[in-house]
C-alpha cells in the first residue's frame, strides 16, 4: 500500500478554503459568495477565536516568554508582549539558572502590601489585565542582575487577516474551525432547520478538539 508519506493537506488549509468549506456547509456554493459574504465571514472568524481562548485554555494558544531583570528598581514591573491575556505559570530564573516558582496573588493582594518597592527575591506577581497587554508586577522587586523571570502565557489567537493567511490554529482544530464557522454563518444565511444541524455538528467538533487538546500529564492538587 502506497501513501502519501505528507501531513500538510489539512494543516495548509488557509483562510480562503475554510471559508469555502463553511459557506458549502450552509448549502452556499463557491460562485454565490460575495465580497460582503466573505468580509462577514472573517469578522465571525475572528469573534469566534476571541470566544474559543475566553471557553478554555488551548495548547496551541499558550508560549512560553522569557523577561530579562535589570536588578534596578525598573524591575517592578513589565509589559507582557503583543497579544498577552493572561500568565498561567511563572518561575524566577537566578544567576546559577535555577528555577524557582513565584505565585500569582490578587489585584487586592498586591494593593495590601505596605511597601511595594521592598527589593528581593521575588515570590509573587500580580497581573494587572485592564491594560493592553496586561503588565505585570513583581513582589519582592528584583536586586540582582543577569536573573529573568520566565513564564507561559495564554495569548490571543492571531488575527485572520488575508484569505491566503493559514489560520493560527493547530491542524487539530481545523475542522471544528470548519463546522463552528460554518454553524456561525447559518445565523445570517440559512434557513433554522439548516442552522439547527450545524450548530450540533459544531458542538460535537469543538468538544473533540479540546478533548484531544488536554494536557495528559497526571493531575496532581496542592494547595499554595
């Protein structure tokens, strides 16, 4: 038996065909779709990245950042690269790259601390998410230089920008893409008997992806 021998057909998949693929979903074919058509559906594709990271944390949607620390009183606070939502796990690396985790404490928690500029070691950080993108602030504020704090953020999912873009989502989730969009289009374009199927083809795909997306390591609780 020959193959293939690829794993790029699906994952190449750019923004043009996805689009495609959903408005045939709603019974709408390549030579119906319309400027207006496909502009409506990059606006839902984008809605519905912005409510995929708010539903759950994603695999494909998480980096790891390294921020370099001055040992200066500057090392208060940092501004979280472009995109930024939220920081899921935070270490302080020191000068012999030892790692060493600090804890996440509330806007409130941070405001009862009498002396914000204390310098140490740190131990803690609040993220404060009203700005774009969310700033962080350290407790202790660092004094030793050539250390870094290291962390894993969950990021935006990036924008879908022009047809020809691939979208930035893992090949996993490419046909929940497909079968959500295209439930997302049938709000505006098809007839409620249509729409009603979709949208449970969509929750059924979108459940299989993020079942797929778990992080399988064993789970492990503590308190802090």
């Amino acid at each position: 038996m020959t193959t293939s021998g690829t794993y790029t057909s699906v994952a190449n998949f750019n923004i043009a065909q996805i689009i495609d693929e959903a408005f045939r979903r709603c019974k709408v074919t390549p030579d119906k779709i319309t400027a207006e058509h496909t502009l409506s559906a990059r606006i839902s594709l984008d809605l519905m990245f912005i409510d995929w990271v708010n539903d759950d944390v994603m695999q494909f949607s998480t980096d790891q950042q390294e921020q370099a620390l001055t040992g200066t009183t500057a090392d208060i606070s940092f501004v979280t690269p472009a995109g930024t939502i939220d920081i899921i796990g935070m270490v302080y690396r020191n000068t012999t790259v030892q790692d060493i985790q600090i804890m996440p404490v509330s806007r409130d928690d941070y405001l009862d601390y009498s002396q914000k500029t204390v310098t140490g070691q740190p131990t803690s950080y609040f993220v404060d998410k009203t700005t774009i993108p969310p700033v962080v602030y350290l407790y202790p504020v660092n004094n030793i230089e050539d250390t870094s704090i290291v962390y894993n953020r969950l990021r935006q999912i990036q924008d879908v920008g022009t047809p020809t873009n691939t979208p930035d989502i893992s090949v996993t989730y490419k046909e929940a893409m497909c079968a959500c969009l295209a439930a997302k289009l049938a709000e505006k374009y098809a007839d409620g008997e249509t729409e009603d199927r979709l949208l449970l083809k969509a929750a059924k795909a979108y459940k299989m992806a993020t079942d797929q997306d778990r992080d399988r390591s064993p789970l492990v609780l503590k308190p802090r």
